[in-house]
C-alpha cells in the first residue's frame, strides 16, 4: 500500500476476481488478491504481479522459471492411463490435460483419478510433484485422496531409509577403524606377471589396477566395486590382484554367475599363473 501510495495509485478500486477486472473500463485500474506469481497479458486485460514489481525484494532466493510449453511438454509425454504418484497424495492414474476455470480464469490441468472415483486437477506448473510409478503398473493399488495411508507408508519408507543410512554410517565407520595386512608385490614379480598380459591397458583399466594396488597396501580392509562392459578387462584387473594376495600367502576365491563362466576363468588364471608357486583349482 505506502508503495502505490508514494505514486499516487493509493485510491485504486479493489476487485475480487478476474472476472470483475475484465469488466474494467478501458484505462481503469484496478487492485486484486489473487494467487498469482507473475503477470500476464490478453487482448482486454493487463495483470501486473506483486514479484514483477518488486522482484527480488519480494523472493530473495529467486528461481528459474519454466516457460508454459515447458509445463504442457512434460505433461504431454504422459499417456491417458498412465500410473502416476503425487508427492502428497500417493498413486493415482492420470487421464488427461483439462482446461478449468480457477479464479476466473482458464487454467491448464492434469487430471488425475483416485481410489472411489476422487479426482485431482493438478495445474501443470506443479508437474514436479508427479512422477511415475514405474513398470509393474499391473499390481498398482489407487489411493484415496484425503486418506491416510499414502501418508503412513512415506513415514514408514522414510524411517526404514534414516534406519539403513545409519546402519551403513556405522558399518564405514567399523571398516575404517579395522586393519588388514598391507599387500606390497615385488616389484621384479609383478612386473613379469603384468608382462605376460598381451594387450597393452586402457586408461581406464590401467586406473582401476592402481586403485586396487593401492587399496591392497594401506593396510585396511578394501571396499571397492569395478564396473565395465563385457570385454573392457575386467578380468585382468582380478587377476593382478589374485597375483599379489596369492604371493602373500592368501587364498584367493574367484566367484562368478556361470559354469561356462568359471571354466573360462579357470583356463585364464591357469595359464597366467603357470610357472609360478600358485595352483589354481
């Protein structure tokens, strides 16, 4: 008020819906309460917004806005039927786009079905709070909007997840107060061993058996998972660890999924380490 005051629109008629304002004089002003964030423009009316004024003063941590066809893309690549989960009201199934009135104006919403034939329209600028329900849609019960067990289950799923963040907080911190023995190759073995393999190692490959060389000598316990595509020598990788704990004097157990599979590796490790002080069975 003491803004519009200071430029002499303290006066200004007060409606209460767009409705009214489109009824306003050409040149009339008008001031409105509605549940706007920014403003707009038709061929009758021009809305001007609190925050197109005073910006960043009204929102201080302002944000990205998404343009109209940002909303209506995301939710044209949903598909009437499709099982969908509302952040607040649980599994429904959407059935389509619909233009509803709100506020006086037409409003662009995904209409989504619940359980005992309760219905949501959810403007399309609240797209972030749907996602999908995934796959296995088949077995997919509806809630109830206004129900609380969508509720429930979020507040059991959030103490099952806080549970098992804690339980890993504590098994890292156990693994990091345990020790192993440091396993350092010599390096005149290692070397020939290395040598025997025909290829010359990716970067990637070459990175992942440095990690491993490294997590075998700090004297903890190693923790580590690689991961790659058929063919991108995963298995040299196992092998030049197997080396150094096996000369040791550890054992070492190679399991894999498949028959087919361990033969494979048995031939691998078989002729890798022959001539070596290492029977492989």
């Amino acid at each position: 008020g003491q803004i519009l005051a200071e430029h002499h629109l303290g006066n200004l008629k007060q409606v209460a819906t767009l409705a009214e304002a489109e009824k306003l004089e050409p040149g009339q002003a008008a001031l409105a309460v509605l549940p706007l964030e920014s403003g707009f423009e038709t061929e009758k009316l021009v809305v001007v917004a609190e925050q197109d004024i005073l910006g960043d003063r009204l929102i201080r941590r302002s944000k990205r806005k998404k343009r109209p066809s940002d909303f209506i893309a995301e939710a044209s690549a949903l598909s009437a039927g499709d099982i969908v989960v509302h952040a607040d009201h649980g599994i429904g199934r959407f059935i389509g786009l619909r233009t509803i009135e709100a506020v006086g104006a037409p409003h662009d919403c995904l209409e989504i079905h619940y359980a005992g034939d309760d219905r949501l329209f959810l403007p399309v600028e609240n797209i972030e709070l749907l996602s999908r329900y995934g796959s296995d849609t088949a077995e997919a019960t509806l809630d109830k909007l206004g129900g609380g067990a969508w509720q429930s289950r979020k507040a059991r799923l959030k103490k099952r997840l806080l549970d098992m963040a804690g339980q890993l907080i504590r098994i890292a911190a156990e693994r990091q107060m345990r020790s192993a023995p440091p396993l350092v190759p010599a390096e005149g073995l290692y070397g020939e061993f290395a040598a025997r393999f025909p290829y010359e190692e990716t970067d990637d490959q070459q990175t992942a058996i440095d990690s491993v060389r490294d997590d075998l000598a700090a004297g903890k316990p190693m923790d580590r998972l690689i991961c790659g595509d058929v063919g991108f020598g995963k298995t040299e990788v196992a092998l030049r660890a197997a080396f150094i704990a096996a000369m040791e004097g550890f054992q070492v157990a190679v399991v894999v999924p498949t028959t087919l599979l361990s033969r494979q590796h048995f031939k691998t490790f078989s002729q890798r380490f022959s001539g070596l002080p290492i029977r492989v069975g």
